[in-house]
C-alpha cells in the first residue's frame, strides 16, 4: 500500500489517470512504477481521445502556471513517499557587495532635491571688470520645470469679487423671471404663446468685466463734391531735319563754349597763384607756362574737374560709411579705463593707418600739419640708408579720407624734411637729400615747383635735415624759410621774383669738449677751433625771442645761435654722445627747450642752465621729440622698437605716462594735431599710424588757450626739480 501527501493526490478537477511511464495507458488504482512522479495536469475532455490514444513519443504540453507555483518532487524509493521539505537558495551575483549584518541593519538616509540634473554646472561668463573669464552660479529658479500652465478665469468660492459676481447674475434671472410674468399678463386672448427652450435659461453674462451695451444715433455728415480746373499747357510745334554737318555744328559749338571756359578758369586760377604782388601775369617762371599746352586738362565730361571733384566728394562718404566706428570713435569715444589705472596712466588708441603702393618700403622722414586745414597732413617719403636712395615723394593725407591722398607729389630726390607756410597754407617747403630745396603750391597739382634751388643761386652740398618758415624782421618779408644741412650751413631762402635765392646765416664750427675738472664754462670759446664744419641734424627758433635759433649736431652738441652773431654761438650744450636727431623750443615758455638723439635719451634743458634739467633713458635708439600744443608739460617721444612714450612732467617727472607698442617697425617722426587730441607716427615702411590720446594724457587741456597758465605750470616744475 502506498501513501501520498495530501499535495500530491489528485483532486477531481485534475486529471484522474496517471500514466504509467512503460506503456503509456491510464490508471486509475496502480501507483507509478518509476520512483519519480510526475503532476498530474488537467486534460481538456476529447471525445475521440478514448479511439486514437497519441503515441509514447508525443510529449505533453506543461501548465505554465502550474510549473512555476509547485515544485518538483523526487522520492529516495518507491516505498519512501513523504515528499521532502522545500528549500530556498538564494543566488548572488558575483559582482554584488557583500555586507555585514551590521551594516545590513544600519539605516541609510536619502534627502531628495528639487536640483535639475541636465543643468549645466560649468558655466563660465566673461567679466569686463576683472579681464577673466568666471563661473557662473546658478540662480534661483534655473533648476524650476514648468510641466503644465494654463491661464483661467477661476475664482475662489468665498472670495468678495465671486460674491459680487453671483448676486449680479442672480439679480439678473429674477428681473427676466419678472418680466416673462408681465409678458403673459398682458397677452391678448386668442394669441397662441410661443414658448422657447431658451427662455427659461437664465441670462448669461457677457464676461466676467463690467459690460453695459449702449447705442447711439449719429447724423451722416452730407457728402460735398469739388472739381478744379485748369489751363491746359501750351503746346508748340517744331519740326527739322536732322545731318551729319548739323550734328558737327551742334558738337563744335559746344567744343567752342568749353574751351572758352576753361581758358577763363586757368587765367582765374593763374591771377590767384601770385605769391608777390609785383610779380606779372606773363612771367616765364610760371610753371603754367613752361608746360605749355600739354598741362592743359582735358574738356571731355569723364576727365573733367567737376567730374573729379564729385568722386572726390563720393569717394568720401563711401570711405566713412566703411569706417564709421573709427569715425565714431575719433569724435565721440573716451576711455572710460583710465579711472581705474594706477598713477593717472594712459593709453593711445590707433585710428587709422595711411599707406600706399608707390610709398612702400621708403622710410617716412618728415611730418608736418596744415596750419590752416586741421584734418590735413603732409609726409615726405625717403631713405636714411646712403646705399639705397631713390626718387622722393609728397602725399598730403586728410582725416576725412583715410584711403588715399589728396595730392601726391614726385621729387627726383629723396624728400628729408618739409614744412608749411604759416599764413599761405598751400606753400609747402622740401628738402631733398642732394642739397636741393624746392617751394611747391599743392593748389596747382602739379609736380613742377614754382621755385627751386639751383647751383647759381646757392644750395647745399649735403642732405637738408630740416626746413622752417620764419618771418624775416629785417626786410619784412613773409616768405622767407630756412634750412639746415649736413655741410655745417644754417641758409636762409629768399623767394624772389623769378629765383630762389640763399643767403648763409651759420657756419657750424667745429669745437672741442671742455675739461670735466673746469668750473668756469667761459674759456669755451677761447680754445681753438678745429677744422671743418659740425654736421647740423636740427634746428628750432625761439617763440619769443625772433633771432635766437638753436642748432642740434651730429656730434652731439647742440648751440644757441642768434641771426645777428654769425661767426660765433652764445652757448654751447654737451649733453649728448651721439647725434641730437631733434630739438624743439617749448611753445609756453621761451627758455625752456628738450632733445632727443640717438643715444637713447630725451632730455629737458634751461637755456640760462649748462647741464640739463631731466634726462630719460628710453632704452632704444630715438627716433624723434616734440611737444604737444596743449600742455606745457606733455610731450612725446618715439623709438626704433616701435614704441610710443607720452611724458606728463606734471603728474611724473621720472616715468612716461605711457609707454605702448604701436608698430612691429622702426618709429622715425611724430607729430602732434593742433586741434585734435591725435598723434601721429611715420615707420621705416612708409607707414603713418594715427594714434588718438587718452583723458589722462590731456590733462591741462582746459587752459590750453591761456598762455599765462601754462607757462606758470612750467615754472612750478622747474622750482620743483
């Protein structure tokens, strides 16, 4: 007899016949002849199973469900049939952690945030207060998501306004109520009442706001009608025949009218280029006539004047219209940086650069602004180097067109030095590096000078390093200029009525230098002088004092000279150990005078006082010096590293005010605007930078036109020192 489990006897709702494992047939009485027993499934009732049992090889399909809630079953004998306990075996991953049963029990706490976890972290901004780049914290509602936002009109149940609300509507339904009631009183007998679903619906509110409907009647303004009528135009009728002689005609006469014109303009502008009133209209030195009819301009519209001067006019707007924001910034803009510079230092800001193909490669040797045109400036266009001269050229560049020049002008020698007259601004003196001096009228626009130096009438032997307008007090002539030369000459250039004529002012002797050990400075001049002319580099006049002119040599020296000592100087200044490459009077006090050479050093000199007053070394070779036109105190100096230096001796008498890098090439000339805060530069590539100065350079520039104010701040500097 065989026991089973209460689990394992089959219920009446499974499947009665167990199959025996050896022949496959159903028994109902007979236990399993294998020791593994197998669950019995429930069977779906086939009538035609009884007939056509299915073969031993056919296998049933399991219960799934029944599979996965019991578990297999094995007996150790047919005789054993307890079924053995279940057993639970828990599987580990390999890689899962294994803990203690203290760490097991230890409870972990978890704080949930409300911080965005795709929001960047990292963000960084630049920040213009302290030139670096920051991160940026997030703010407030950076981590806020907004998943669903409607706008309604919702109000709240026990709010004023909602009571409000619902007693106007209520109040609305009771007077509709009222006036159906009246309605049906007053019907007349007979009439059939219409009733409609919608009256008995209360009467909605237009909106939620207060609305009242009104109406009202206007009066049509009646309607007027107006005609105007004119004269109709007179009409003429012409009628000819058109040739080929009429159309020569037609075009001769109008040759004819244009020439005449054009013969009037060039008498008209031949009168007005008449430097001296005695000179005559037929002179044979005009350069009007000694080209003759070859200069004459073309009468065709393309080649005309008006044709140039409309260009001239385009040609600027579109150039300013391209470089509006430097325009912009050359009126308007101030650097707003300075206040937090220590020291009260400041920058230069470059504007523009003026170039051309044909100036390539030529050293810019000279730099002057137009007296009486503020936004025109003329470069001369040579060479220092003795084994590479050329032919020299003049462009006279405007601020109003930084693309080209408005005149160019050729010379067959290297140009040196120029200058403008200070009353006639269109006479412009060269001084070329063959010796020769030449005056040009740029009104003219052409390349022929009006005078020139020749070897009849005088001129140099060596490279003119210098040429200065200067009033002559003793003929009282306006046109004279003078110039200074390597051969030891200081001349003075008189224009006569057909030539140029030289008359000497200096000979530039040589001296020897004084003793260290000698106190007394007196006997400078009783020493021997030594043979030979000093090579002069620079000249400048005195503001005050019309005759006294200092003198600056390639050997160092610079002298005090006068027009009326012109076989000695007055004094003498051993100061520098190269050559003085400019030297310049101060334009507010008169003995007040600085320099500049190639021994890398500027220095500030009192005319009454030997030894100089300050010295700077600027650590390169100088290149040029000069004053500023608004302060007594501020001056700039330029060097071969391509760097600008602006000195302030009121703020600093030791350090420039600014020192900055403005060129990759040698700086040779500065110059600065008479009106406008600009400084420009030449380089050794036929370059001129624009350079626009900072609040802190231009302190003092309110008592500019005071001269009394500016010559006291040089005074309390000198006391100071």
């Amino acid at each position: 007899m065989v026991l089973r489990s209460s689990k394992s006897v089959p219920t009446p709702k499974q499947n009665k016949a167990i199959r025996s494992p050896a022949d496959g047939k159903s028994s109902s009485s007979e236990a399993p002849t294998s020791p593994t027993v197998s669950k019995s499934r429930r069977k779906d009732k086939d009538p035609t199973a009884s007939k056509s049992p299915q073969p031993k090889t056919q296998k049933r399909r399991p219960n799934s469900a029944a599979s996965s809630k019991i578990p297999k079953r094995t007996f150790s004998s047919s005789s054993d049939a307890l079924e053995e306990p279940l057993r639970r075996r828990v599987q580990r991953r390999e890689n899962q952690l294994e803990l203690t049963e203290k760490e097991l029990e230890e409870d972990v706490t978890r704080i949930l945030t409300g911080d965005d976890p795709n929001l960047p972290q990292n963000v960084c901004r630049f920040s213009f207060k302290d030139k670096c780049y920051k991160p940026n914290p997030p703010g407030q509602g950076d981590n806020m998501a907004v998943h669903f936002s409607l706008e309604g009109c919702i109000m709240h149940a026990n709010s004023e306004e909602c009571k409000r609300i619902i007693a106007k509507q209520e109040a609305a339904v009771s007077m509709a109520h009222d006036g159906e009631s009246s309605d049906s009183d007053g019907r007349v007998e007979g009439d059939s009442p219409t009733t409609s679903p919608a009256s008995t619906d209360p009467i909605k509110a237009k909106n939620q706001f207060n609305f009242s409907e009104r109406a009202s009647q206007t009066f049509n303004n009646p309607l007027k009608s107006r005609a105007v009528n004119t004269e109709p135009p007179l009409v003429t009728q012409y009628q000819d025949d058109v040739s080929q002689w009429k159309i020569y005609d037609s075009y001769k006469a109008d040759f004819l009218v244009n020439q005449k014109m054009m013969e009037n303009q060039f008498t008209e502008d031949k009168l007005a280029s008449m430097i001296l009133d005695n000179k005559e209209p037929s002179c044979s030195s005009s350069p009007r006539n000694s080209g003759g009819g070859g200069e004459q301009h073309s009468l065709d519209t393309i080649h005309s004047e008006t044709m140039a001067k409309a260009l001239k006019i385009m040609e600027r707007l579109v150039n300013q219209n391209a470089q509006d924001e430097i325009f912009q910034d050359f009126k308007y803009y101030e650097d707003e940086g300075d206040q937090f510079r220590e020291h009260g230092e400041g920058v230069v800001m470059p504007l523009w650069t003026f170039a051309t193909t044909r100036t390539n490669k030529r050293h810019v040797t000279s730099l002057c602004w137009n007296p009486r045109y503020s936004d025109l400036f003329a470069v001369g266009y040579g060479s220092y180097d003795y084994m590479r001269q050329s032919s020299g050229i003049v462009c006279c560049f405007s601020l109003k067109n930084t693309s080209y020049p408005e005149y160019i002008i050729g010379v067959e020698s290297g140009v040196m030095s120029l200058d403008f007259h200070p009353q006639h601004s269109s006479l412009l003196a060269i001084g070329c590096y063959d010796g020769s001096v030449l005056v040009y009228d740029i009104k003219n626009r052409s390349n022929t000078p009006i005078y020139s130096s020749c070897l009849r009438s005088g001129k140099h032997s060596d490279p003119v390093w210098q040429v200065r307008w200067r009033h002559d007090s003793h003929n009282g002539s306006y046109f004279n200029f003078y110039s200074i030369s390597s051969d030891g000459k200081v001349a003075n250039w008189t224009m006569s009525k057909n030539e140029l004529k030289m008359e000497p002012v200096m000979f530039l002797k040589l001296t020897s230098h004084t003793n260290a050990n000698e106190k007394d400075n007196s006997n400078l001049f009783d020493q021997h002088a030594l043979s030979g002319f000093a090579g002069g580099s620079s000249f400048d006049f005195n503001t005050k004092l019309d005759n006294m002119f200092l003198v600056g040599t390639e050997e160092g020296n610079i002298h005090l000279c006068s027009k009326a000592y012109s076989g000695q100087y007055i004094k003498s200044y051993e100061g520098h150990h190269m050559g003085v490459q400019a030297v310049q009077w101060n334009p507010f006090h008169e003995d007040i005078f600085i320099s500049c050479s190639a021994d890398w050093t500027v220095k500030l000199w009192d005319h009454n006082v030997s030894q100089c007053l300050l010295h700077f070394d600027l650590g390169d070779d100088v290149g040029d010096v000069c004053w500023s036109p608004y302060s007594s105190t501020v001056f700039a100096a330029v060097t071969t590293d391509g760097k600008v230096h602006v000195f302030d001796l009121a703020q600093n008498k030791r350090e420039p005010m600014c020192s900055q890098k403005v060129d990759k090439r040698a700086l040779t000339k500065a110059a600065f605007n008479r009106k406008e805060f600009v400084l420009i530069v030449g380089d050794d590539a036929g370059r001129v930078i624009s350079l626009k100065l900072s609040p802190n350079l231009r302190n003092g520039v309110h008592d500019s036109n005071d001269v009394m104010i500016q010559r006291n701040r040089m005074v309390a500097l000198i006391a100071s020192i």
